[in-house]
C-alpha cells in the first residue's frame, strides 16, 4: 500500500474561477488534489470519488487525461460537478447571457446601497442571514454566537456545535464529561 503523503510539501493556491461559480463548503485545493491524482495514477486509468463534493477530484482528472467516476449523497453536489465539467459553446453561452442581462439589468438597483460611513454607494454581494442566533458557552469563559436554527434547544440546555451551527442537543451527562476532556487536554498541551 503506497504512502498517501506527497514528497514535499504543497502550499494550496487559491479556486480559480471554474472552481467558483456555486459556492461548497469543503472545497479541496485544486493544486494540490492535481499533485496526488499525478503521483498516484496515469493517464487514460479511472479516478473513482466517492465523496466528490463540488467536483473538484473529478475536474483535476479530467484535466489530467485521466477519466473519472464521481459519487456524492447530496445532489446540488452531483448537479455542480456536472456543470464544472461540462463542455460549454463560448459564443452561445455569450449570446444567452446578453439576453438575460438585458432582461434583469432593471433590477440591479435592488443591490444597490448607500455606505453609512462615506455615503457613497456600494453593491451588496453577500447577505448573512442573523436569525436564529444564541450565545453558546464553550467552558473556560469562552463565549461565541452560534446559528440553533436547526435544532430545538431551550436556555440552559446542551448542543454539539460544527462550523457554527448547533447540530444536536445532547444530554448534560455525555455534555460536561466533553467539556472536562477538553479541559483536561488543554490543561496538558
Ligand atoms: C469534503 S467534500 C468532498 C470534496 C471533494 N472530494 C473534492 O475533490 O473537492 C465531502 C462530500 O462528501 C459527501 N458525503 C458525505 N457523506 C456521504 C456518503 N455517505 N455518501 C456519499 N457522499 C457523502 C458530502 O455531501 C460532501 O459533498
């Protein structure tokens, strides 16, 4: 069984622009996934993921002149592979995207706003929806804001925090011997 490390270290460079037209949690570095499909296959064999995400394995493959099979339970994740990857006439693309920009340029101003600080005025790009929003209490006096949309949790209670959600309310028990694992880790690193 090979090693799976590469022989020096790899710095990841940032998504170039195929790589950005959805956004994906967990997008893989695309630099770095094409130095491990060179190393461990060659050209014309078949890459299998099973957990493809937004396609970048699958992409870097087929780049590489290796073909590729990709898998993935959620499927926004199946349908942005496809389109990551799908074979696209420029000068039709061009065509259709003028037609629509014509269509919605009405209602560019819905994204217009007026900066409160210069007056001046901007375009909003990205919202970030602050509903649903408690303080969660980490231990040791660390304190942080945590989206509880989609759980049920009262005051008081317990949660198992990922990327800033709450995922499940757990019992105090399984809760505090958590927390005290934690403390006892930080307490001996
Ligand atoms: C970190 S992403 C994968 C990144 C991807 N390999 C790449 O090259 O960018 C993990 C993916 O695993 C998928 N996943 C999680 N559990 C799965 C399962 N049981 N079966 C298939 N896909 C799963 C998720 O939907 C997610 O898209």
């Amino acid at each position: 069984m090979h090693k799976l490390e590469p022989d020096h270290i790899i710095l990841p460079k940032l998504h170039p622009s195929m790589y950005l037209m959805h956004k994906y949690w967990a997008r893989k570095p695309h630099n770095i996934v094409a130095a491990y499909i060179k190393k461990y296959s060659s050209e014309g064999e078949i890459v299998l993921d099973p957990f493809c995400g937004s396609g970048v394995t699958i992409a870097e493959s087929l780049i590489l002149g290796r073909k590729a099979i990709g898998i993935d339970v959620n499927p926004f994740s199946i349908f942005l592979t496809k389109n990551t990857i799908i074979h696209v006439d420029v000068e039709l693309l061009e065509l259709i995207f003028d037609l629509l920009k014509e269509k919605v340029e009405s209602y560019n101003n819905f994204y217009e706003v007026k900066c409160p600080y210069c007056h001046d005025l901007a375009e909003i790009s990205h919202i970030i929806w602050k509903g649903d929003i408690a303080k969660v209490d980490f231990g040791s006096g660390v304190q942080t804001e945590v989206n509880i949309s989609l759980v049920n949790v009262k005051v008081g209670e317990y949660v198992l925090v990922h990327v800033g959600y709450a995922l499940q309310v757990i019992d105090k028990e399984a809760a505090e011997e958590t927390l005290q694992l934690w403390e006892e880790l930080l307490n001996n690193s």
